[in-house]
C-alpha cells in the first residue's frame, strides 16, 4: 500500500483495488447498501394535503416540513395525542374543539372516519422508528 497525503488528513490507497480510505476520523457521507421503503394503503384524505397538516396543527402535534409538504414525519407521540384529542374531543375547550372540527370537515371526512385511518396509519406504520414517514402521493 501507497501513501498519499489529503488536504484533511492521511489517505491510504489500496494500490490493487485503485480505493482511498480514509484514516481520519470525520463526519463523512454515507450510502445504503439497502434501502426498503413499502407503504401501507392508505385510501383516505386524498388532495387535501394542506388540509391534513391543518388537522396535526389544530391538534398540537409537531412535524417536519411546510403544511404543503407532501412527504413528512410525526413522531408517534404527537400521532397518538392527535387520536386522543379527537376520540376526547368533546372534553377540550370550546376554541379548541371548533378549530379541530373545523380541520376534519375540511378534510371532508368525520371524526370517527379520522381516527380509523390515523389508528390504520399507527398500527401499519414500522415498528422499529419512532417516527410515522408519511407521503402524500
């Protein structure tokens, strides 16, 4: 094996495989040898991606992104406080009851019908994150 010398640091090259490796340590970008991404039906709140990330908002939970983003992540936390909200929607205050209301007519859906798909979303979602990886598509 050669040696050569980087601007960052010691290199050494595999002079039979023509690769350099680093010896440093860094933060250095990676790639997956694997990547799997499966989603689960989801046959609801179709087009009404802006509608939807209003009913996380109305709700309280917290996720990456804009409201017109179409690929986002809630942590199943605030995804299990939005179902509780809604199956005890009738306890909250009078404000927050109409503005989560308001969320879910805009959806076009019910609250009954909302809870259904957030539990299917939850219960299908991977069991080794801690996140929901959503998409609208």
């Amino acid at each position: 094996m050669e040696e050569s010398k980087s601007t960052s640091g010691r290199w050494i090259q595999d002079s039979s495989k023509q690769n350099f490796y680093s010896i440093k340590m860094s933060y250095r970008l990676h790639v997956a040898k694997k990547y799997e991404v499966e989603y689960a039906l989801g046959d609801a709140f179709n087009y009404k991606c802006s509608e939807f990330h209003n009913l996380l908002s109305a709700c309280g939970a917290e996720y990456t992104g804009e409201e017109w983003d179409a690929d986002f992540e809630v942590q199943k936390n605030d995804w299990k406080k939005v179902i509780d909200k809604l199956k005890h929607l009738h306890d909250l205050p009078d404000d927050e009851q109409e503005e989560i209301i308001g969320a879910v007519d805009d959806l076009g859906s019910n609250v009954d019908e909302v809870i259904h798909m957030l539990e299917y979303f939850l219960e299908h979602s991977d069991p080794n994150n801690d996140v929901l990886n959503l998409s609208f598509f």
